[in-house]
C-alpha cells in the first residue's frame, strides 16, 4: 500500500537522498533541502513537499515551489523522484495525483518540472499526464585536474591589459567596499536579464539576492568573482558546493552588455578553475540553456564535457 502525506521533520534527509539520486548533478543533503523550502515560506512563495510511503518507508518525494527569479502567483517549479527499488509500483502515480490536486486547490495556472530526455520512465510519464516539453538545457562537467591553462593566457594578458580585474568576494569584504551587497545585488540584476530562461525573468529582490546567494552556506567567498574595471563592476560568476558532494556548481556567469564579446566572461571563468583547484575540487558543473550559444560556446573550448539535455516540461492547468 502507497499513502502520500505532508513531509515530516525527520523525513528531509530520506527525501534529499531520493532526489539527489534521481539528479545526481544537483545533489543536495536534507537541511539543504528544508532551508530551500523555509527560505520560499519567508519569501511568502507557495511550496509544499509530500513524500511517499511503501513498505514503511519513504519510496518517493515530490513538491512545487514558486521561483524568485521568474515569480508568477499562479506558476510553480516541481521536483518528483521515486527511489530505484520502488519504481514501477505505482508511487509517481500517487505522489503526482497528490501534487495535481494541491496545485489546483491553489488555483495553478501552470508547472514545470527538468526531466533528462535519455530518462527511460520520465518523459512516458509525463507526456501521459499532460505535460508537454519545451526548452531544453545542458548540464555541463569539467575536470579540473585535466584543465591545462596555458592556451588561455594571452586572453587573460589581453583582458588585463585593457585594465579589467577579477577580484573575490573575500577581497571586497576585507577591503570593507562601500555598499557591497546594494553593488553585487544590482551586478547580479544587470546581467541576469538576457539569460534564456522557460519563464520570463522577475526582479531579484533584495531579500531574495541576500538569502538565497549571500545566505547560502555552500557560497564560496574566494570563488564569488567579480570583474572590476576603472571602479565600475562588469561581470560575475559564483560557485557554490553542497554538503552531499565535493564538486563546485556554478551559479550565474554574466558580463554587462558594453562588455559582453570581450574575453570576461572567459576570464571569470578560468579564474573559478583556479578557485576550484585552491579549494581541492575537482569537478565543476555549470548548466544553460541549449538558445545561450555565446555561454555554451565558452564552456565547450574550455573542455566542459554536455550531459544529454534536460527538458523543461510544463502542464497547464485549466
């Protein structure tokens, strides 16, 4: 017998697990995953997890959150995993129509939920329930004791010569930068704006930009890399690692448009490489839209090597 009900306190960390082995490149521990839910509960987003229960046990999870960065009142974000010895039994079924009817009684216009294409269940799955698929993206993995620098170092040379500087996050705190949140906050608005996205892009509150990116226990300071020039900031890219694994995953790489074309996104780049091996790393992983040719292009020379894509499937509820 399957009976879904609400998480538990105690029931995170079987969660987590669940998830992260169905999506093993974004791996993340039980309080991670309770913090990520508390943080859209301060925010005041719509969420909620329910776990599936079989054999006494917890065999499934799944969940909806709003997304800050693409907020609609009515749009959500989902997660859904079955454990490996629990699949075929019947408890996707369960915890989607669970899902389904939390969703409607909130009055969702519509879900999205990543599923690999290669997945041999999800897309079936979702296709027989409505869903259908549209953009797709790629996770992408560098190995970084493989990474050879030195083809890159004329492009360093050059983009310092015109006087651009990568300077960490730990550097501009101890230099005791005037506004520093207030100016990483709005370098992140910048050049977050034409990243290709399911969702049209919102505002990134304050609040949200401080939880979530300053607030996160897995930032690493010395590889939160900001690209100065003459005073002004022109570009960006952040690293982050979860307590369920040792590889670096980046968040937003992004340069302003004046500089976009110019080696800084690049440059960032090799400059988080160089985090990735102070910190003993030694996978980075970075994930964009399959339409962020200009990105794509960076990470392919840089020798990240593509996962098969990930499908941004969406049903819509009426």
């Amino acid at each position: 017998m399957i009976r879904v009900a609400p998480i538990a306190g105690h029931e995170w960390d079987a969660a987590a697990a669940i998830l992260t082995g169905a999506n093993p490149h974004e791996p993340l521990t039980g309080e991670e995953y309770r913090r990520q839910m508390r943080e859209q509960q301060d925010w005041g987003h719509g969420w909620a997890v329910f776990v599936a229960h079989a054999g006494g046990e917890v065999a499934g999870v799944a969940g909806y959150h709003q997304n800050p960065g693409a907020f609609h009142p009515h749009r959500y974000g989902l997660d859904l995993a079955v454990a490996p010895h629990a699949q075929g039994r019947g408890v996707g079924a369960a915890l989607w129509e669970t899902l389904a009817a939390d969703l409607r009684a909130r009055n969702a216009e519509s879900a999205r939920l990543l599923a690999r294409e290669d997945h041999p269940v999800a897309p079936g799955f979702l296709t027989r329930r409505g869903f259908t698929g549209g953009k797709r993206y790629f996770m992408s993995t560098l190995h970084v004791p493989d990474f050879d620098p030195a083809p890159y170092a004329a492009l360093e040379a050059r983009v310092q010569a015109r006087g651009v500087r990568i300077r960490t996050l730990t550097e501009l705190r101890a230099a005791g930068t005037p506004d520093l949140v207030g100016r990483l906050h709005a370098l992140m608005s910048d050049v977050r704006q034409d990243v290709p996205r399911s969702e049209p892009a919102t505002p990134l509150t304050r609040q949200v930009f401080e939880d979530g990116v300053l607030g996160d226990p897995g930032l690493l300071p010395d590889a939160y890399l900001i690209a100065e020039f003459g005073g002004d900031w022109v570009g960006q890219t952040a690293c982050f690692r979860s307590d369920a694994s040792p590889d670096l995953l980046t968040g937003l790489t992004g340069v302003t448009r004046p500089w976009r074309g110019q080696g800084v996104a690049t440059a960032l780049k090799l400059a988080a490489i160089r985090a990735a091996r102070t910190v003993g790393a030694t996978t980075i992983r970075t994930d964009n839209a399959s339409d962020n040719a200009p990105m794509l292009a960076i990470n392919d020379r840089l020798g990240f090597v593509r996962d098969p894509a990930s499908v941004s499937y969406v049903i819509r509820f009426g």
